[in-house]
C-alpha cells in the first residue's frame, strides 16, 4: 500500500497517538446539567488564585474517548485472555459478579465522614472480611486499613517496634531470608530498622543454624515467607517460631503465599505473630495494571492494642469504628482503607466460603502437574516438594546462550505471559511459575506445550528465542534510552523534547 | 465451583500424571500437625444470585435517601458511565503490572497520558503513575523533601488535613524526622510570620495544602518564596483536585502530593483512590512510584515501558526510594478517562459550578441568624461556619429531616468549637441548599 | 587486557596514580557485569573518603552497584561529563570512563592493590566459581 494511505491495518498494529494529538478546541466528551443557582464571579471570589486555562488539556468528544482507550486496551494481555504463570503474583481469575457489587448505589456511594449509624451496611461488610480472613489465617486481630502488601509490611513491623517498646527495648535489627521480596528490606529500613540476611540451605529453606546464630537479644524480628518464593513449606517453620520467641523477638510473615495454605493450614496455628495478605493475590481482587490492592494485618492478642486507628469492632448490637486506643501506632493511611477492593475480596470469600480448600487444592495440583511435565526439559534447582509454584532455572539452556529473559519473552510467542524472571536471587536464571487454581488442565497442558517447544528451540535455534518476542505489535523496547534521557510526559510541538 | 476450571476426571489425569494418589499427598512437606482435618467456619458458598443479595442488603443499610454536605478530602462529582465501560474491559481490568512492556502497551500509553494531564493540572515537570492516596503521597513528598536537602525537621500547616498529619506523624517517628506544627490566622490562611520565624538550616520542607481543611485557599507564592529564604523545599498538598479548573496551578511549589479522587473516583466509603507526586525533573530520581517512559523498540517504533526502576525496592532493596510496588493503576486510569472527556473547558465549567454553588450556600447560610463565615481568605466548594450552638446537635436534628451536616471541626481544631466545615459541589442541588438551610434556621429555633 | 600502569581492587575499580593524585573508575569487567550504564552518582568535589566507604553508584537499566573508594582522600574532580553521556562507562572504562580524581592521603598505599595480572587471575577464577 502507498504511503498516503494512513489506516493500512487493524488498530492493533498501528499506532494509536497520544490523545493529545487528537485534541481540537471546542470538543467536549463530557456535559453538565445547567447550574440552577447564579453563576459566581469568579474573579471576585478567587482574586489572584484566578487560574488562566490549563495549557495542553485535551478536548476530545465522547467517541473519540472510548476508541482511543479501547484501541489501547487490546494492546494488553490479561487474565480474561490467558494464563499469566507469575510466580508469587497470583494472578487468578477476577469474578464479574465482585465489579457489579461494588458499584451497587448505596456501597459506591458512600463518604467515610458519614454518621455510623448510617453506614452499618459498609460496616459490616468490613466487620464479616475481618471475621473471615481471621477465620483462614488462625490469628486474633486486625486491621483492614493499609493499601497494599508493602504497606500492610509497614504496618506489621511498626507493631513490632511499639510492642518490643512498651517492653522496654525497640531492638535494632530484622533479619531477612536472601529469598525474600525487594519490599522487606525496603519496609524493614523505613520502619526504622537494620537489616540482617539469613542464608537459604542447599534445599532452598531457611538455615536454621544460620538463624540460631544471628538472633541476639537486639533482633526484633524474623520476616518470613511461607511457603517461601521456592513455593516450598518451611518445614520447620514451628520451629524457627520458638527460637525467635524464646529470645522476645517476633515472626513476621509475608503472607503473598497464602494461595498455597487457605483452607490447609494456618500461619496462626504455626507461631506467626503478625502477617499480611495481599487481597489483589489470594483474595482475587483484579491487579488493573498495577492496583489497587489491600494489605490487610493480622495480630496475635499481644499485639492488639498496637493496630492503627480505626478498629472495626461490634458494639451494642452494632458495628462501629473506635479511635480511641491509646496503644495505637496511629494511621497509616487517611479513612478507613480500600474499601472497594475490601468488598470484591469478601465477594470473592462468600462465593466459596468453607470450599475455599478447594481452591488452594486444585492450585497446588496444576503447579505440581507442571513441574512434572518440564522437569525433564528444565533444571530444577531444588528437589524439596512444590506446593503452589515451582521454580526452575535456565542452567540446560544457559549452554546456548538462552537466559531465563529470553525464554519469558519466547513464551509471549505462544501466547502466555511470561512467568516472573530472574527471582528469587538464590536461584540464578530463575523461573517462577504459579498458575493459579483458575487454569484449566487444557490451559496448563497448551502452557507445558509451549515451554517445551522453547526448550527445543533454544537447544536447535537459540536466535530465535535470543530475539523474541516477533508478533508482538512492538518488539522488545530500548530500556536504556528510557533511562538514560527519561521522556516522562507529552509536551506540544512548540516547546523542546516534544514527544512524536 | 464456578470459578475452577476442572472437571473430577480431570483432576484424576492430573493427580495421574503427577504420581500421586490423592491431593491430600502433594501438603506432605506440611507437618502432619499443622494440616486442618475440618473445613473452616466461614459463611457461604454463595452463588451469584444470593452474593447480589447479600451486597443489595447491606448496600440498603447506609445513607440511601439522605442529602450529604459532607468534603473533607472526599468529594462527590459528576461521574460519567463511560468511565466504567472502559475500567471493566478485561484487558484493563484483569492485566497486570506493565513489567513486559511489548504486551501492556495499553496500560503503558494510559499511564503515560495520566501523568501528562497531571503535569499540565499542578504546572510540574514530571509525575508518577500514582501512590496509595493523598495521606501517603504526601508523606511521601515529606520524606522525598528529606533526601534531597538531607535535613530533618518538617514545617506542617495545621491547616493540612488532620489525617493526612496523622499518617506523615506515623512515618516521620520512626525515620528520625522532626515534624512542628504551624498554625492558622483569621484568614485562614497559614501564618506566615510564625513559618518565618520557625524556619532553620535544618528544614528540609514546608508543607500545606490548597485549598485547605477549611476550603480557604492558601498564598503559595508568598510561601514559596519564605521557604526559599532557609532553602527548604515547598510541598504543596491538594485534597481537592477540581479546584485546579480554575485555581492557578502551584507551580512554584517544588513537589506536590495531590489526591486524584475527584476524578472520576466514586467516594467508596474511603477508598480506593490514587495519589499522585508530582516534581521538577531535576528531582525526578528522588521520587517514588512507577514511572512511564517513551521510548523506541528494536524497530524504532514508538512506545512505552517503566523506567528508571532502580528508584524502585524490587532493585535497590534496602536503599528504595520507598517501599512501594502496587499503586493504583485501574485508579489512574479512571482519572485519565475522566478528564480526556471533561476536557479544558468542562473541568473549568465544573470547576465554576462548585463556586457558584458554594457562594450560594454561603450566601444562604450567612442569611441565618448567629450563622457567620469563620476566614476570611477565599475559598473553592468547602467552607467553615460558626453555628450559635453545638454542630453535633444541630447535626442531629438534620438527620432527622436526612440530612447530612457539615464536619463539626472542634475535635480536631479545640478552638473551633461550633464550628463545621460545609461542602458543597455541582451534585448538591439548589432545592437541597435551600432545604439544608431552612433545616439548620429550623433546628436553632429550638431549645437547646 | 588490563592496563600495567593501573592497580585493582576486589570490588572491580582501578586506580591510576599521578604524584598524589588518583584517577579512579570502574573495570571492564565490572561494566561487561552491569550492561549498559544509564546513571551515576558521583560524589561533591572536596568530599573527603575512607578506604572502603562508598563513594557513589553507577546503574543501568535493571541494576544499581555502589563504587567503594580503593583509598582515603579528598575528592578534587568529578567526570561531569557522564551526566551526560553515562555509555562513556562501557565503550572506555579504563580511559574517557574514569569517575573521579582525587588527592590520596597516602600514595603508597596505592601499590597496596592488585596489579594487572593480580586482577586477571582474580577475574578467571570468579568466572570458575559457579556462585560469582
């Protein structure tokens, strides 16, 4: 086709411009009703806060609105179109039914400012999740303000620091298995602490000789994930618990794994003192590109008094809000917490209620049916039984020059989503692959297909993997670039550095 | 169950396949005494019939049917359906974190546009692809403000937000960061002579918000240039988002920590929401939160990917920038949507909409017997009134006619007793002002 | 392949000593290591460093690794033109790539390091070490 012909193909290959670009005066996607009281002098009440115009805005109609942003959304993969084998993501299958009941007139609607006794049907959506996920992980109390995991991690190792406090001591240092998610570490420093790592063993599980020797009476607590990022079951888990509580140091549990555990075991029955769950993980509430998420806290009764402010508690036959306690660490976040992303994963609870072992069975049989189906083609670092994930490692493919990166980016040839590359750190050349419960068996076996036709290639035609992926509308993006001379928003033609 | 995929025969093959005989075989590394022999004791299994039940009972339980004048960082604002239609697609709604660029190009293009509509809202150079909320953005600046000058004590407005004061109190105790509070004068505006005063070489930023708690709008430019004078950084916090339709940006703060809620966000009972930083690109490497770039791939073609993540704690680990991974994109994204079809002239039309309304509500108000305006300063859609007796009671007997008072301040401001904050947007409708007030004439005609 | 008139330390810098003044960078390995820089972080000119301490960081894309001060003194140039055109890192490490210079406390302390075959042997056996 000739140059001037602008559309030569589907919208999902072409390039769809920024809505800047499409943007002419006067346009309008949105329309206010009249204004039925006298229009205000806007000089005269702001003054000098009168603002001009806001330079560069958009001016779209409706339609173009709606083109643009669904033109972009089939550039993206998702949980509705496939398989995302993310280890330690949980990418389950996000139920419709939780989108239409969190916009229900009345649940959408409703400010947190307003009087509790007009809001108990909010309330006790609230008080039931608590009920419910204290039910699951076998502790005593929580909190369902912090917005995410990391801050739900924020918020647990302040309630250690306040804890070890009134005991007299803060302590000064969390130790950290080498396994661990970048957000320990991370929050382990903001909350005012040292970090310490603990070697994983030749099995991939904590060295608890390592860890015996490293807990002194300054550290505070150990962070751990269980089953850990090798998706196995510490085993000597109740363990690891007494030596730290026998020293006044606590556990603290990253609960991201919980896939494996709701409805088989619990961290509460095995010595953890305080835990998050990640709702967007175990809970299905949908990841929407990157969030919203809730990172819910749970506590052992010693650790009670030190939640933030407000606690969901019942009282005279209602649900309220108290502020008042005294031992609080404060808030960690304005209002009560993310209460639609609450809802959808008490949604999501109710949908299965006592069932929910059946998830976390059928998760556990598709990634054992997959690590049996690749062990052959793939190396597998560590022999110790998998529960919800297996990791892998790219050693056999390594020979040729094929990394863990390469293979990831293959996959998205056949149609998946890469599973998650290159953690954790103690395997190198890691591949972390978590299907989730929601895969069918057919789903599972076209994913061990497709993983083991990769194998072969990388073995026959490592090029050909080196430089994948090859139909994807845009192949792999300069990183560098991004980095080195960041473009980080728009800008019209007539300033400098203006984006196409 | 309707969301696992497997048939029994199928769960067979596979037990099969893996060599074993029963599920029950692949939880042996579980000790034998951690494993539940019962199910849990939880409610349900619901199916999709009785969990619309279920959220149509509670949903009948909260504030159906009652007018609200209620703000105070969460704004009720027209909201268009088209929203919805295009948060609900699949492919926004159930992808994941845009890590492999070449297949979220959808999520990284919208990311790019958010933070380009949030450059040209606060007049910075750059933003982020969303924190939490405003509470933790502006935390977030307040610490980014401590790397940068690396000084630790904080100038905070008592005008800010008494919750967001609350979240920055939580954080700043346990990183060693000093945080004095300055107060307020008639005008409602900060006190600028008591910032000057409190200003050292150890400040690493003032902070205040705009409009403020009580709605009044505060001179940034003034402020500015004080901070400037101990050269310490202006962190410039924004609760309310649709003011900036027409109140000028504040471009001479140095970052600024803004809740996007207004949006095209529903309140939800407190959240989910999205904050958003937004600096001068010389600080861009001290910010926190996901960034998207535009950049070229292996053909030269245009296109997006996250950068600069070695800010991030999945790399640095110990030393992040913050501990921050989620944020809020399905949030953003909403934003972004909304304000592609408010457009310019629509957000400025909204934006005069709440004045009008609010100057009407005052009006309506002041005409009331022992009802006055406490500030003087000016003031976008929310307002501080003095009541001749107790808000909370007056509050009460508004209920009665369902109505939702304003925010009774003296529990957080003890010497603003009889006070309460008023917000008013373009949803309240004229009958309903003119009813709020005749209710409050009505209720202080009564004994106390 | 590694210059003779440089000396190395373990942490992968060198060092080229003039009088009293060094020239500090990081080794092509170490850049063959973190791929392509995008960023560095050099210290203020004047800034006095201890043997060890860090001194700054250089990043690419999906990595950031601190540089560590080979010995104690006082920083009198920093390598601006990076900020800029960070790749210099990669195409001439031990040359136009250099960080900064500056004043050692004590210049014998420099023939202290690795001299070049010191270094390449230390580089061949971390290539044999499966756990490097």
């Amino acid at each position: 086709m000739s140059d001037r012909i602008k559309k030569a193909s589907r919208h999902t290959s072409q390039n769809e411009d920024l809505i800047f670009q499409k943007s002419a005066p006067g346009k309008r996607g949105l329309e206010l009703p009249p204004l039925d009281v006298p229009p205000a002098d806007v000089n005269a009440a702001l003054g000098d806060h009168a603002r001009d115009g806001i330079e560069g805005f958009p001016e779209v109609s409706e339609i173009e609105v709606i083109r643009h942003f669904t033109r972009l959304s089939t550039w993206n993969y998702a949980i509705d179109l496939g398989m995302y084998p993310l280890g330690s993501c949980t990418m389950k299958y996000n139920p419709r039914v939780n989108e239409f009941v969190a916009r229900l007139d009345g649940l959408a609607t409703e400010h947190p400012y307003q009087p509790q006794e007009l809001s108990q049907g909010c309330l006790k959506i609230l008080l039931t999740l608590q009920q419910c996920l204290l039910e699951i992980t076998g502790m005593d109390a929580a909190t369902l303000q912090p917005a995410a995991g990391a801050q739900g991690e924020l918020t647990g190792l302040l309630m250690i620091r306040a804890h070890l406090t009134s005991r007299g001591n803060p302590r000064k240092k969390v130790l950290i298995p080498d396994s661990a998610h970048g957000t320990n570490p991370a929050t382990a420093v903001i909350a005012g602490y040292e970090v310490e790592n603990i070697r994983s063993d030749s099995r991939g599980q904590l060295d608890v000789e390592h860890l015996k020797a490293a807990v002194h009476d300054d550290v505070a607590a150990l962070m751990v994930t269980n089953p850990s990022t090798l998706g196995t079951f510490e085993p000597r888990i109740a363990e690891i618990a007494g030596l730290l509580h026998e020293r006044g140091a606590l556990l603290y549990m990253d609960g991201a794994n919980m896939n494996a555990l709701a409805g088989v075991a619990r961290p509460g029955d095995f010595g953890v003192d305080v835990m998050h769950l990640n709702l967007h993980k175990t809970f299905s509430t949908p990841h929407g590109g990157g969030g919203p998420g809730a990172g819910p806290v749970l506590v052992k009764k010693h650790l009670e008094p030190f939640l933030p402010v407000p606690a969901i508690v019942e009282k005279n036959g209602q649900v309220a809000l108290e502020f008042h306690r005294p031992q609080s660490i404060g808030r960690v976040r304005a209002f009560v917490g993310n209460f639609g992303v609450l809802l959808r994963a008490l949604a999501y609870t109710l949908a299965y209620g006592p069932g929910i072992r059946q998830a976390t069975e059928d998760a556990v049989v598709n990634a054992n049916y997959i690590r049996r189906k690749l062990e052959d083609v793939y190396d597998l670092p560590y022999a110790s039984p998998s529960l919800h994930e297996v990791v892998f490692s790219d050693a056999r493919q390594k020979k040729f020059g094929v990394t863990t990166m390469d293979i990831a980016k293959r996959l998205i040839d056949y149609g998946f989503h890469p599973y998650t590359t290159a953690f954790p750190l103690i395997v190198p050349g890691a591949l972390m692959i978590e299907p989730t419960e929601s895969e069918s068996k057919e789903e599972c076996d076209l994913f061990v297909d497709a993983m083991r036709s990769i194998a072969e290639e990388a073995a026959t035609q490592p090029d050909l993997v080196k430089t994948a992926p090859h139909t994807t509308r845009v192949g792999r993006l300069d990183e560098v670039t991004a980095a080195r001379k960041p473009i980080l928003r728009w800008k019209p033609k007539s300033s400098s550095s203006a984006a196409d | 169950m309707r969301y696992l995929p497997k048939s029994p025969s199928e769960r067979r093959e596979m037990l099969d396949a893996i060599g074993a005989r029963s599920v029950d075989e692949l939880f042996q590394s579980i000790p034998e005494a951690l494993r539940l022999r019962g199910a849990l004791n939880l409610p349900g299994p619901m199916s999709e019939t009785e969990l619309v039940q279920f959220f149509r009972a509670r949903a009948s339980e909260n504030s159906g049917g009652y007018a609200s004048f209620l703000g105070a960082g969460v704004y009720n604002h027209i909201r268009s359906v088209v929203t919805d239609t295009i948060l609900l697609r699949g492919e926004f709604l159930t992808s994941y974190t845009p890590y492999q660029a070449e297949i979220s190009q959808g999520t990284l293009q919208a990311i790019f546009e958010f933070q380009t509509l949030m450059c040209q809202l606060t007049g910075q150079e750059v933003a982020n692809a969303s924190m939490y909320d405003g509470s933790t953005a502006t935390t977030e600046a307040v610490l980014m403000a401590e790397r940068l000058t690396g000084r630790h004590r904080v100038l905070v407005a008592r005008s800010l937000h008494p919750e967001y004061r609350e979240v920055l109190a939580t954080y700043a105790r346990n990183v060693g960061l000093k945080i004095e509070e300055i107060g307020f004068t008639r005008s409602g505006e900060i006190d600028s002579a008591a910032l000057a005063a409190a200003l050292d070489a150890d400040t690493a930023a003032v902070v205040v918000q705009s409009p403020n708690f009580f709605g009044v709008l505060e001179p940034l430019a003034q402020i500015a240039e004080i901070a400037r004078g101990a050269e310490a950084l202006l962190v410039t916090a924004i609760a309310e988002g649709v003011s900036l339709g027409l109140v000028k940006p504040p471009a001479e703060a140095d970052i600024v920590a803004m809740e996007a809620q207004s949006f095209g966000m529903p309140p939800s009972y407190g959240g989910p929401y999205a904050g958003v930083i937004a600096t001068r690109e010389k600080y861009v490497r001290q910010m926190p939160g996901r960034l998207a770039g535009q950049t070229t791939d292996n053909q030269g073609r245009s296109g997006f990917c996250l950068t600069l993540a070695t800010r991030e704690q999945h790399i640095r680990r110990e030393k992040a920038t913050s501990n921050i991974c989620t944020n809020q994109a399905l949030c953003a994204l909403a934003a972004a949507v909304h304000l592609c079809l408010l457009g310019k002239e629509g957000l400025r039309e909204m934006a005069a909409q709440n004045v009008a309304k609010a100057q009407f509500a005052l009006a309506e108000l002041e005409r009331i017997p022992g009802v006055r305006r406490v500030f003087s300063g000016p003031v976008f859609n929310e307002f501080t009134v003095q009541f001749p007796r107790s808000v909370r009671l007056i509050n009460a007997d508004l209920l009665r006619e369902k109505i939702i008072g304003p925010l009774p301040l003296g529990r957080s401001y003890p010497e603003l007793t009889k006070c309460g904050l008023v917000c008013v947007t373009e949803t309240t409708p004229r009958v309903e002002i003119e009813r709020f007030a005749s209710s409050v004439r009505t209720a202080l005609l009564q004994p106390v | 392949m590694y210059p003779s008139d440089l000396r190395y330390t373990k942490e992968h810098e060198w060092v080229r000593l003039q009088d009293v003044i060094a020239t500090v960078g990081i080794t092509d390995y170490a850049q063959e290591e973190l791929g392509d820089v995008v960023y560095v972080e050099l210290p203020k000119v004047g800034a006095k460093l201890k043997a060890g301490q860090s001194l700054g960081t250089v990043e690419s894309v999906k990595a950031v690794s601190d540089i560590y001060c080979p010995v104690a003194g006082e920083v009198t140039e920093v390598n601006s033109a990076l900020s800029d055109t960070p790749e210099t890192i990669n195409k001439d490490p031990h040359g136009q790539g250099w960080l900064i210079k500056m004043k050692v406390d004590d210049p014998a302390a420099v023939a202290g390091l690795m001299d070049a075959a010191a270094y390449q042997a230390f580089i061949s056996e971390k290539g044999k070490d499966v756990s490097a």
